[in-house]
C-alpha cells in the first residue's frame, strides 16, 4: 500500500552501475566495488551514471537513445555517454579485460559468450595435452619394442665360432646390444612415471577446474538473462498501467465516464505499484549483472593461471624427456666404449700367434732327399 499518486524514475540508486565490455584505453564504464580474484588483486573503476531528471509517466516506458542498452540480457553503455576507464589490468593483455560481449557464432545465426571462447581454448589445450600423453605412449611402446628385438639378437649365435681377439670384440658386440636393451627399457620406464603420468594426472585435474569455472559462469549468465526478462515484463506491465491511468483521467475530464475520482485514484496506485516492480526489478538485475562482472573476472583470471600452469607443466615435463634421452644417450655410448676399446686391440699378428702356439704340431721343416 502507498500514499503516492504518481511515480517518477529514481535519481539513481544504488548499485545499478553496469560493467561494460573494456578496451584497451578506450572508454567504457565498470561495476562499482572491488572484484575479487584468485590470482593477483584487481580493481574496478567506480560505476559512473548520469543523474536522470524526473519525467512524466508517459514517457517511462521506453529509454532515451543514449541510455544503457542491452545485448544479449548484458547492459553496455551508448558510446556517447562512456567515460574514460582504465583497463583492470592495463600492464598487460589479460582475458578479464577483452571478452565481456558476445561474439556472432561463424557456424550458425546465434552468438557465442566471449568467456565460451575462453572455455573452448582451454578444452583445446586439454586436448592437446592428451594427444602429447598419447605421442610419449607410442614412444614408450616404440623403446620397449626395441629393447625386446635388442635383446633378441643379442643372444643370436651368429659368427660365435669366431677366434681370437676379433672373437671377443665380436662377443662385446653382442654382449653391448643386451646392455643397450636394457638402457632402453629403463628409459622406457622412466618415460612412463616421469612424464605420461604426470601430464595425464594434471590433465585430469585441469579438466576438474575447467567444469567448475564453465557451470559458474553459465548459471550465472542464465540467472542474468532471467533478471532481465522481469525487467522487461515489469516494464511493460507499467506502460499498460500508465496507459490506463492517462484513459480514466481523459474520460473524467470530458466526462465520458462515470468513473470517480476514487477510480482515478486506484489507478494511480497501481500505476505507482508498477513503478515500484520495476525498480526493484531493474534493481535485482543490477545485482545480478554485478555478480556476474566480478565473477567473469575472477573465472577469467583463473583461466589465465590454469593455462600458464598447463604450458608451464608441460614444458617441463618435455625437458624431463630431453634430459632422459641425453642421459639414454650417454649409457648407449657406455655401451659401446668396450666394443671400440676391443676393436683397437684387434692384432691379425697376435692372434696368429697364439693360434700357432695352441694348435701348432711342430717347428722342424722337411729337406730335400739326398741320394
């Protein structure tokens, strides 16, 4: 119940500040408050909004050509009325500053949410990481493959008669391939615990965060596009109602009607009640579009950190796979220094040699007959 008889729009109340989509030094009015962050602390400008004179209820229904107008369920102020705002983070090129509007979707006549655009670069980063686990898994079954058939021909019988000291460079030979087999069987083992693992492990977790900042943001949004839907239905009940005031009142005074003054009064109360709605409609949208800013900015910034911690990770995890080949490298190498050290001792003199001494029947050479 209210004793008013007509309603005009607040002055300004607060909280109805709308964040806009920012560019890089460009104007653009921001949520009113402080946003809250998981990685490094930002701050929004002040709301900046223009005190709106009183008008007549007629003119209420529909807003000036430079007022706020929304896009998709989001308020973005007229470009003739934005002030000038510093980025959140003007030092650098960050998500929280750059994917506010919505962007046409190229695949359809709908549109895409710019931090869906974020989201789908994340979900191809995950993609990418597990086709990298997939790549180090062929590479583990290639080194196992290699150790088995290594090994194998290690014990092959081949040329085991050969003699001498060739003999034994020849047996180092095959002794250094069952060495090497298991050099790479190790770094076959080692690439399985020390980096498919991790990357898959990490991967499962970078996917936990991702559907937990996705289903935030979207309820969000979904609760936004509601709110606003109510502005809308209140807005239009109060033009109905204003309508109905302005006809009782003509009909009155050409008295057309037998309406009283007390009908003409119940129609200003309702009228006012509308009026009422829709402020507190307008009111709860604000709310919830600034929920939806600071929450936008925490999301994205904790995009930001999810893909330097993936590329960082992964980075790492490919130096753990260099350094594991240098040091695979350096044991095949190991391997082999026996083999070259035998190979320089090979004597074609020496091992006649000792074949002569082994085998030899006698050193007395036959002469000729004499008669």
């Amino acid at each position: 119940a209210t004793n008013e008889t007509t309603w005009v729009r607040p002055q300004g109340s607060p909280g109805t500040g709308s964040p806009a989509s920012p560019g890089r030094k460009t104007s653009s009015p921001s949520a009113a408050g402080t946003v809250r962050t998981q990685s490094s602390p930002v701050q929004s400008c002040p709301a900046q909004s223009s005190p709106v004179p009183p008008t007549s209820p007629s003119s209420l229904s529909l807003p000036s050509p430079s007022q706020p107008s929304p896009i998709n369920c989001v308020t973005f102020p007229h470009p003739d009325t934005m002030a000038e705002q510093q980025l959140l983070k003007p030092t650098e090129w960050s998500y929280c500053d750059y994917f506010w509007a919505d962007k046409k979707d190229p695949q359809g006549n709908g549109s895409v949410a710019g931090f869906e655009l974020l989201l789908q670069k994340q979900l191809k980063g995950k993609q990418m990481q597990k086709e990298m686990s997939e790549f180090i898994r062929e590479r583990i079954k290639i080194e196992e493959d290699y150790a088995k058939n290594l090994s194998k021909l290690s014990h092959n019988s081949l040329a085991a008669q050969e003699e001498g000291s060739l003999g034994e460079a020849w047996t180092q030979v095959k002794k250094s391939l069952a060495d090497e087999a298991d050099v790479h069987l190790k770094f076959s083992a080692k690439l399985q615990s020390e980096v498919e693992k991790p990357l898959m492990n990490f991967r499962e977790n970078f996917k936990k965060d991702l559907k937990k900042c996705d289903h935030h943001i979207a309820d969000l949004r979904k609760q936004l596009a509601s709110r606003y839907s109510s502005v809308e239905k209140a807005r239009k009940a109060l033009t109905d109602r204003q309508k109905d005031l302005e006809v009782k009142t003509q009909q009155l005074e050409i008295k057309l009607s037998n309406k009283t003054e007390e009908d003409i009064k119940k129609a200003r109360r309702k009228s006012t009640q509308a009026g009422d709605d829709l402020t507190r409609c307008v009111d709860l949208y604000n709310q919830a579009q600034s929920k939806w800013f600071e929450e936008m900015v925490t999301a994205t910034l904790e995009l930001e950190r999810l893909e330097v911690e993936r590329v960082e990770m992964i980075r790492q995890q490919l130096c753990q796979y260099t350094q594991l080949r240098h040091e695979t490298d350096m044991f095949n190498q190991s391997t082999v220094q026996a083999v070259d050290q035998l190979l320089r001792k090979v004597d074609p003199a020496k091992d006649r040699e000792q074949w002569v001494k082994e085998h030899r029947t006698g050193a007395i050479r036959p002469v000729d007959l004499e008669i």
